[in-house]
C-alpha cells in the first residue's frame, strides 16, 4: 500500500483574491484596528495577546481581543464573529478578518513581520470556514505594510464539513418587556447561530457605568461560545469590567426560557471580575428572577 502525505499549504502556494485598490486600503485599515483590539486583550494565561478585526459589507468593524477570563479561553476571531452576529449581521456578510498577534509587552517592529503573527490558528480557521468559506483573511505581507489578501476557504484545504441544517431562531418580543436588559438578551437570543443544538441562548450585562452590552452562543465544529462570556468580553472591549447585573436566556419560547445549559464556567469569567453582580433568569412561569450569581445552582466562586 503506497501512503501519500500533505505538506502543509504555505501562503505563497495559494492564489490572492483580486481586490481594487480601494479595498485593499480598507482591508490595510482592518489590519491596524487588528492591532488596536490587541490592546485590550486579556491574556493571565498565555501571556499571548491576539487582536481580531472583523469587516461586515456594510462597512461596520466588530474588533475583539482574546479573553482568557478562566483557563478557558475565548479566540479574538472567535468574539468578533459573535459580535458581529448579534449585532444583527448575517454570515454571509461578514467580508473579512485581520489577526495580529504578538505577547505582552509588545509589539515590537519584528512583530509585524512575522507571518505566524498574522494568521488564526486551525480553530479558528475552522470556525470562520463554516460561517463563510468566502470571507477574506487578510495577512500583511513581509513588508510591513502591504496587505495580502485569500478566501478563507482555500487557507483550509480539505475542510471538515458537515450539512447542517440552520433552524429559525425565536422571534424577539422587545415589545414584551419593559427591562431592557431583558428585551436586550431576547434580541441577542434570535440572533444565536446554533446548527449543532438549535438550542439559542442569549446574555446581555448591564455594566455600573449603566451601558448595556449582549452575546450570543455561536456554534461551529470547532468551538461553541457561551453567551455570557461574550457579553462579558464585549463590555471589556469598551473598558468597561464591572458588571452590575446580567440576563441570559434560552430556549424557544416568546419570553425565554432558562439554558438548558447554565455554564458554570461561564459564569466563573464573569464573577472573577464582578463578585457582586446579579444574575436574572426566566422562572418556568412566563417571568424573571433576579439573584446574586454566588446563589445560582451548581455556582461554585474559586478563590485564588
């Protein structure tokens, strides 16, 4: 038997989406507000600090850092997917993402010359392949200052796919409640990207500083983000760590229901910055209660 293998397919074997001049200059922006996002991860862990710009085709910018809030860490392309998604932006018009990494302290200029520095990593390239094969990823190229430009598609030959089929989300009765943190968390809930459970789940944190951010769960083979974390590195994004109280809800029914799965370490990333925060859940009965996220079940505060 003759066993053949795959050498790994390097960026000068692959073929450069063909871009105007104009987008190239915007994608060249993306790149920098790549490395803008950079600066507000949170990386204990890792000491790797990752910035993730996400272009939609109406020209909005969704940027996130990575956010390592428990040993589990949330990817920066995988955030501003999720914040792209909840901001009510479809799949398909996510055009493209820039990545720049480099470790604390930095960057330094050799940073921006280093190709590793500039590409995601298989699991994201994975996730980012099964929201939109045909997003662009755009890598600065050697100099420092041009950008190159693939389909993300052809950065994962021979993709994992799988037919999965997408089922409608529940509608939003914003009209229905008169909290809007409430209101906020069933709009992020329609807007949840769930073929592997259809099991939609959305969170929304309202911050001391009275300003509302949301997440949604996203779903790929590769990952699958918690709503409450990505609300929780959304407010981050924006400086802003203290959480005053948050709303996750779940399920199909118009007033939400509770997640089927309240992840407990979800709600570790969010106690570890807000101790004291408030945690309001739907009551089984067409209702909400609010209780300290300390007395919420199977809630267990490491202490360090």
């Amino acid at each position: 038997m003759q066993i053949s293998t795959q050498l790994p397919v390097h960026r000068h074997q692959l073929s450069q989406v063909q871009c105007s001049p104009e987008e190239r200059h915007q994608y060249r922006d993306l790149v920098d507000r790549a490395v803008e996002a950079r600066t507000h991860a949170f990386a204990p862990n890792s000491h790797s600090m990752v910035g993730s710009a996400i272009l939609a085709k109406d020209g909005k910018v969704y940027s996130s850092g990575n956010f390592e809030l428990t040993p589990y860490a949330d990817h920066g392309e995988q955030l501003a997917v999720a914040f792209a998604l909840a901001d009510g932006q479809s799949p398909k018009d996510l055009k493209a993402c820039a990545v720049f990494v480099a470790k604390e302290g930095g960057p330094t200029p050799e940073d921006f010359h280093k190709q590793g520095n500039m590409t995601s990593c298989g699991n994201c390239r994975q996730a980012i392949f099964e929201i939109n094969p045909d997003m662009h990823e755009v890598l600065l190229a050697s100099d420092g200052m041009n950008v190159e430009v693939y389909r993300a598609g052809d950065m994962l030959p021979h993709a994992y796919h799988r037919e999965r089929t997408l089922l409608p989300n529940p509608a939003s009765p914003t009209s229905d409640n008169p909290d809007p943190l409430i209101a906020q968390a069933l709009i992020a809930r329609s807007r949840s990207f769930v073929p592997r459970t259809n099991e939609p789940v959305g969170a929304a944190v309202e911050t001391v500083d009275g300003h509302i951010y949301t997440g949604i769960r996203v779903e790929t083979s590769s990952f699958s983000t918690q709503a409450e974390r990505v609300a929780m590195a959304n407010a981050m994004m924006h400086g802003e760590n203290q959480i005053k109280r948050m709303v996750i809800v779940g399920g199909g029914s118009p007033g939400g229901e509770v997640p089927r799965r309240v992840s407990w370490d979800a709600l570790q990333a969010v106690a570890q910055q807000s101790p004291e925060a408030q945690v309001t859940l739907p009551d089984g009965q067409g209702g909400f209660v609010t209780q300290s996220i300390k007395d919420v079940p199977g809630y267990l505060l490491a202490h360090s």
